[in-house]
C-alpha cells in the first residue's frame, strides 16, 4: 500500500500541474489557433485535407477489402473503414506533431516561463479540431447507409475521453524524448506505420485469430475505435470490461507522462 505521505504528494502534484493549465488556459487557446493556422496556411484545400485523406483512404482499403480480398465487418465496409482511419489519424496527427512540438519552438522553452506541456497538449488540440471536421463526412455516411443512433450514442464522450487521455500520454512522452534524443522522430514514422495495422483500423482483429490476435488485442487503441463501432455502427454499448482496462491504463498512463515530463522540465532549456 502506498504510504500516505507518497500519495498525497502525488496529489498535490497532480493539483497543480491541472491548475497550471487552468491558470494558462488562454495562453493554451491562443497557441493551439496558432498552430491551426500555421498548418493550414496558404492551401488551397485548408480545413479540407482534415477530410481528404481518411476519404482516399478509405476508397483505396475499400477496393482492397471488397475486390481483392473481401472481408465481413456487419456493417458496409467503406463506414467500417473510415470511422477507423477518423480514430487513427487523430492519434498520429497528434502524436507527429507533439514529437517535435518542443525542438520546434526552442526560443519559447528557453526563454519564457509557463508550463511546457502546453505544446504537446496543443497538438492534441488541433488534432482533435481535424477530426470533429473529418466527423461530418461520418455522419453524412452514417444517413446514407441508414445507420440507426439510440442509447448508447451517450457512452460516445467517456470513448472520446479515454481516446484523448491516451493519446495525450503519448504526445507527452514522444515530445520529451525527441528532446533528449532526435532519433525519436525517425522511429516514430516507423512505429507509426506498423502501428497501424496492429490496430483494428481496417480490418477486424479477429480475422488474425490464434496468439497473435491475442496479442494485438491488447492494444488499448484497438480498444477504443471497437469501442467507437459499437455505439455508432452496431447501435450498441460497448463491452464495459475491456473499456475500462483501457481507461484504466489510459489514465495511469497520462498521469504517469505528466509527473515525469514535469520532473525532467527543469532540464529541457539545456538540451534544446
């Protein structure tokens, strides 16, 4: 058992890291429509490449997954696919931008003092913006293929939730590691890659089947875009015990990043 002392500095840790980011907070707005502005400046597209690239996709796994090698999600394969790829890109968005997020802006971390996880937070952020703009081409597919909603649409935030805190976690880890050591944003692409298809992004998990998709179905990501499936393609509550392990190691795992980002804070400015 944790002594009481431990626990209640953890306590207070955890207070003022949250009050730092309330007390900062329009510094956190102001530098995440920064950050949208920048990645969206002078193209023609703008807000829409937030849709067109989970579209083409999407049309390239559907001719895959429908001509090539047909498989059977329950619902229509091209639905199945982009709700996948909406959650997947909103973590490697996230995550490829946190990853450099601090190295990106060294003269802010050297010279002015407010709380560093700020950047990384604010990639999440802009993230977040590109997928609820990616959502409406879902909910036009969802009307098109006649896909009902009902009850459990209201377990949609606590998904959102656990999705955002994990994803979080990672921002904070990959930003302070690339900080400390570059090499992270050359392996961070490789990772990413094979990530993707460890993941039920396109394809369901129990197609693999044996100890392999005993395996990847740990993978707490596959966790939550099945999770997203069932409340809004299957009109059904997600399976309670899975999604709490995933909230569980979500949020340990946030909280855990943020107590370790802030204890090596102090040594970012000299290794910038």
């Amino acid at each position: 058992m944790m002594p009481t002392s431990t626990a209640g500095r953890l306590c207070a840790t955890a207070s003022v890291l949250v009050g730092e980011q309330i007390k900062y907070r329009e510094l956190s707005f102001q530098m995440t429509r920064r950050d949208v502005v920048l990645r969206y400046k002078q193209t023609v597209m703008g807000f829409g490449w937030a849709v067109f690239m989970p579209l083409v996709n999407t049309i390239v796994f559907s001719l895959v997954f429908t001509r090539v090698a047909p498989i059977d999600t329950g619902v229509p394969y091209p639905l199945y696919a982009y709700l996948g790829l909406l959650a997947w890109n909103f973590f490697a968005s996230s995550l490829r931008f946190a990853t450099t997020s601090l190295t990106s802006n060294a003269n802010l971390v050297t010279k002015v003092y407010f709380p560093r996880e700020i950047f990384p937070f604010s990639a999440v952020a802009v993230a977040l913006i590109d997928t609820v703009i990616g959502a409406t081409v879902l909910v036009a597919m969802m009307a098109y293929y006649h896909v009902p909603l009902g009850w459990p649409l209201l377990a949609l935030p606590l998904v959102l939730a656990v999705h955002v805190a994990v994803t979080a976690a990672a921002a904070l880890a990959l930003s302070m590691g690339n900080l400390f050591y570059r090499d992270v944003k050359y392996l961070f692409d490789v990772v990413l890659q094979v990530g993707m298809f460890a993941t039920a992004v396109v394809y369901p998990l129990e197609r693999v089947g044996g100890r392999m998709g005993a395996v990847l179905a740990l993978n707490p990501l596959t966790t939550i875009i099945n999770a997203y499936r069932a409340v809004l393609l299957h009109n059904s509550w997600p399976p309670a015990a899975p999604l709490a392990a995933a909230a569980l190691a979500a949020f340990a795992a946030l909280g855990v990043a943020w107590m370790a980002f802030h204890h090596c804070e102090p040594r970012f400015a000299e290794n910038i």
